[in-house]
C-alpha cells in the first residue's frame, strides 16, 4: 500500500462516536446532561450541559439541537460568574425553542453582570412559555 493511500483510507473511516443510533445517542446524552447529580444545567455555560455534545461534530450537534427532552430543565447562574454572556437572552430563547413543547422546569436568577433590561428580557422570554 502507498503511503498516498493511507490518508484515503483514514478520510473514509468513520469515528465510533458517528456510527452510534440516534436512540443510543440520546440517552447518553441525557443520563450525562441529568446524571445522578444535575437536575439542572446552566443555561449560559456552553462548556456543560447540552450545549456541548454541538462542539463535538455536526451529527452530535444535530441530534442534541433536536432533542426537546435535553432543553427542559435548566437553571441562570446566582451570584456572580466572573464572565458575562454577550448574548443571554438569545440563549434563553434557543433553549426554549429547543425544548419544543415539553413541560419546563426553570430555576431563574437575576444575574449581576447584566443590566436590569437585559434580566427584564430573560425573565419576560421564560415567562412567555410558563403555560407549560
């Protein structure tokens, strides 16, 4: 085999991560989202929760983006968190969209990096979904 070979055979190889069912893949993603330990992630770190398996691949991304069940329950920081958002309510509103129509459980809290309007938004966005 030439070694120009190798680098074809290495593109047409799949990772073990993309040959997963989808079924599979959600309840991986949800046992690692709502573990024994976490019955709510936090809305505005994109390093935990759902938000991460999307920095994995497009496939992952897709799955985790369109999974309604991963959205539902989710918390604002309390305190302060050292590092602001610069779009929350645009996170806020992706979250919920993505939990479709499923029952929500929030837990919200003003946060101190952000301006009164800004909180004003957040809530007002939660607010418009509290039928469910």
């Amino acid at each position: 085999m030439s070694s120009v070979a190798v680098p074809a055979i290495i593109k047409q190889t799949r990772a073990p991560t993309e040959t997963l069912c989808v079924e599979i893949l959600t309840e991986i993603f949800r046992l690692c989202v709502y573990g024994d330990y976490c019955r709510y992630f936090d809305v505005f770190n994109y390093l935990k929760g759902p938000w991460v398996f999307g920095q994995v691949s497009s496939s992952w991304r897709y799955v985790a983006n369109n999974t309604p069940s991963l959205w539902t329950r989710f918390t604002t920081p309390h305190g302060f968190r050292h590092v602001a958002i610069r779009d929350p309510t645009s996170m806020i509103s992706a979250v919920l969209q993505r939990s479709a129509n499923l029952r929500l459980s929030l837990r919200l809290f003003p946060c101190e990096e952000y301006s009164p309007e800004v909180v004003e938004q957040i809530f007002r966005a939660a607010i418009s979904h509290s039928r469910r």
